[in-house]
C-alpha cells in the first residue's frame, strides 16, 4: 500500500491539480487517524458477520519480525461458504511481545478466534509449521494440528543434503559463483555477452534463501543452464578460474537436480488458498512413493540416496495415527478420489467414522421433529393423568409415551438406512476428473447427499501448508519499508487486514 506521507508530496499535489484543481486533498493526518480506522471497522464488521454463519473452519498461524525486529503473530481463518466457495480471510497481524513459548502462543490465538466470536468447538484443524512452541501451543489448546507440508519437504530435504561433503563443496562453489556476479555489474554484463554468443537465454543467476529449499535447486539449475557462458566469463581471468566449476561438481549438481527438481511443483501445487488442497495429500504421498522418488535405472548413486531420505522422512512424519484419520476423511469427501488412496486395513474404521459424523449432522428438522413429539406427548400426558386418580394409577404408560416409543423406534432404522444409502450411493457413482473442482461437484450435488456434503464443507476447508500466514509477512515486508519504519504496531494491523480483505 502507498504511505500515507504520499498526500502531501510535490508530484502528487501536481497530479491532483492536473486532474481537478477544484479538490482539495485531505491531510496525511486525516488519513491516519480518521479514514483508515473508519475503513478498518467497516471492513472488520463486515468480516464478523461473515464469520457469524461459519460451521466449521481452519486456520493458519505464524510468528514473524519487522524490519524494526518488532514481533507479529498472524493468523487466518479458511472455511466454505454456503454456495461452496472456499474462503480465505486474514484475522490479524497482532504485535506479539510476550515470550514466543508455547503457553504464550496458546493464550494468545485463543484470545484472538475469541475476539472474533469463533468457537474452539467449530475449528476443524490447525495448520502450522514445525516449531516446537507451534506444537505445544496446539496440545495446550487442544487443537487438532495439521504439519505444514512445505516445511516438512524442506525439513526432508534439509536432510537429505546436508550431510553429503560432495553436495555441500558443490553447493559453496554455487554461491560463491552467485556472489561474484551479483557484486559486479561488469562481470554482468560479459555474462550477458557470453550468453548471447552461445546463444543461451539471457537469464540472472539465482541467490539461495535459506528457508526456501526451492531456492537451492533454481540457483543449482540456473548454474547448469549456464554452464559454458560461466566457464567462458571466468576463464578470461586468471583470479576467477578457480570459481569455474569442476566436473566433478557438475555431476554432483546435475544428480541433485534431477531428485529435486520434481518436487517443486507439489510445493506450489498445495499453497494455494482458493481450491482445496487437504485431500491432495495422500494422492502427492502416493505419487512420491511410487514415481517421483521411486528409484530409476539412470539414476546415479547420490540421486538414488536424497531420493530414498526424502521419501522415508515424508512418510515417517505423517504416521500420526490422527494425521492419517484427517487425511482419509479429506481424500474420501473429495468425488476425485473417494476411497482409492485409503489402505485397505484402514478402510471398515474410517467409513465407521464418516458414518458417525453423518449421523451427528442430522438436518436439525428431524431433531425438532422429535422434539415437537415429545412435547405432544408431554401434553396428551397432562390431561389423562388429570382424568381421575383412579385412572392415573392404573396406567403404567400414557398413551403418548406408547406413541412416541412406537414412532421413534423406526424414526432411529430410517436414518440409519438413510445414511447406509447415501453413503453407499457416494461410492458407486463414478468418480470426476482430476481437473475438476470438487467444491463445485458439491455445490451441484449437495442435495443428493445432505450428510456428506456437510461433512465435505467441514473437512475440505483445511489448508494443507501454512503459506496463508506466510503470505502476510510478504504483505507486512511491504507495509513495514525503511521509509515507514515507525508505524505503530496497531496501524500494520489496520493496513495488512486491510489490503488482504478489501
């Protein structure tokens, strides 16, 4: 968002007189302190009322510094609407003083979905990265916690490299090749000569960030691209020959490449925030098992390795006994899947617990069905006992608890047969295609299935990575700049929700 000072800048005051020099506009002041805190409540009302008819939803949380190092603890919120559309909505970006433990942690998220009027009892599960305060904060709470997949492949990759001396040397000599072009324009622009006579594409190299695992492999990859226009740039001087990559790390790069490659686009296919990624999880766990990361016969021997850590450590993560139940019930609830990545062994439990939570989501008309019953029967019982006491004493049940025990009772097989059918009817109609949006199947088909689709509406709404939050810190990055570095905490709250909600 553009700084408030904007208003009252030389260039900006010529283009508003340009365009009407009859405008007068308002002070910096009046912005700050009357405009956004006015848009903010308006915003802020008109997200709570759409919150008030949520019934289930999920959330993301994060800790982040400023470039002031001011601590923010962000949180979203993700649920589906009622005509089947997945909403993201960002809560907060709350100035976090406190201790980053986990009871710290804890108090404040509940005080947060609490400021929002949200019910614990309503939230499905809780997406976060591996810390170990994120963790505690869930057990605290109680919360059911989902593990962030993009931290869990980094953390996999992350150890599948690090203790390879033949990776790490590579790596260095990538970074000093990076940092050597990057700090002379002139090495910049022969690398663009070189790349011109070669007839390779005029691309920068790339700088590795830590925290991003997919930053290593495009810097690896780029490297590989532009081997020979590197090699001709280096070789030109003596003092830089030394930075020409070795074959031996060419090898070592090109082994690396080729196990990690593949898994960017699993990253990015399960960061979204507009289609539902939970049920892609078993589907990706599977596909990295059985092709991905399954062994080649080109592989070299350090392909075979990363590719094998990578896989035990993904799949070792996700044994979690509740883990697995969550990603079953997503997976069957998606009409792209259903039951086709569920194990066989698994399979009479979790359809046992879909069946469970069908019954739980009975339309609240036959619940005030009975309850109308036994209100009448409750009056029919008045009169009678009333009658005579002579009457009273001899009836040992009135005629309305007879009424009641005899429609009840079938009342009770119907719903089970009810639920059997639609459940059964689920399985057996053909699954849609890979392509299509299973949000959209359920809007169409919600009234064949009633049960389910409630039960779609509260389990596809769990975001599978924690890039919502993470996704607030780049907003914040650019709310927080070196020329606004003395915005108070509540103002990049006001400015981050809105430009994420507007």
């Amino acid at each position: 968002m553009v700084p408030i000072a904007t208003v009252g800048k030389p260039g900006f005051l010529h283009l508003m007189n340009t365009i009407d020099k009859r405008y007068n506009i308002p002070s910096r002041t009046y912005f700050s302190r009357i405009a956004i805190p006015q848009m903010y409540e308006h915003t802020r009302d008109r997200v709570m009322l759409e919150l008030r008819d949520v019934e289930h939803f999920a959330c993301t949380t994060d800790l982040w510094s400023s470039r002031t190092t001011e601590p923010y603890i962000s949180l979203t919120v993700h649920f589906i609407d009622k005509a089947f559309k997945m909403r993201s909505l960002c809560l907060q970006t709350a100035y976090f003083p406190s201790e980053h433990s986990g009871e710290n942690i804890a108090l404040g998220l509940r005080e947060a979905l609490s400021g929002w009027n949200l019910n614990e009892a309503r939230l499905v599960c809780f997406t976060t990265d591996n810390a170990t305060n994120m963790i505690k904060a869930a057990e605290i709470n109680g919360w059911p916690r989902l593990q962030c997949f993009g931290h869990r492949l980094h953390l996999a990759i992350e150890n599948a490299v690090k203790c390879d001396t033949r990776i790490s040397r590579a790596l260095g000599v990538c970074k000093k090749l990076v940092g050597h072009f990057s700090h002379s324009w002139k090495k910049k622009e022969a690398l663009k000569k070189a790349q011109r006579e070669l007839n390779l594409p005029e691309h920068g190299l790339i700088t590795e960030c830590p925290t991003r695992w997919g930053t290593k492999q495009q810097m690896m990859e780029r490297i590989l691209e532009q081997q020979r226009a590197l090699s001709q740039v280096l070789s030109e001087n003596r003092s830089t020959r030394h930075l020409v990559p070795s074959w031996q790390d060419i090898e070592v790069l090109e082994s690396v490449n080729k196990a990690l490659k593949p898994l960017q686009d699993f990253t990015d296919a399960l960061s979204g925030e507009e289609y539902v990624s939970i049920s892609y999880l078993l589907p990706v766990l599977r596909l990295l098992n059985t092709q991905t990361l399954a062994a080649d016969e080109e592989d070299t021997e350090l392909t075979c390795s990363i590719k094998t850590k990578v896989l035990g450590y993904m799949e070792a993560k996700y044994e979690d006994p509740a883990t697995q139940t969550l990603l079953n019930i997503a997976t069957f609830l998606d009409p792209r899947f259903k039951k086709d990545y569920i194990p066989k062994e698994q399979w009479e439990e979790i359809s046992l617990r879909i069946k469970s939570e069908m019954k739980e989501a009975q339309p609240a008309v036959a619940i005030s069905s009975s309850s109308v019953g036994a209100a009448v029967s409750g009056a029919e019982a008045e009169p009678c006992q009333s009658a005579t006491a002579t009457s009273t004493k001899r009836m040992k049940k009135s005629l309305g608890s007879l009424l009641q025990t005899s429609v009840t009772s079938p009342s009770e097989s119907s719903d089970h047969a009810t639920i059997e059918a639609e459940f059964n009817s689920y399985i057996l109609i053909p699954k849609i295609h890979s392509e299509q949006d299973p949000l959209a199947w359920w809007g169409i088909h919600k009234v064949n299935f009633p049960h389910l689709s409630k039960l779609a509406e509260k389990y596809l709404c769990v975001p599978a990575t924690s890039t919502p939050s993470e996704r607030l810190f780049s907003t914040s990055g650019n709310v927080v700049t070196c020329q606004r570095a003395s915005l108070k905490p509540n103002k990049v709250d006001m400015l981050v929700f809105l430009s994420k909600n507007l």
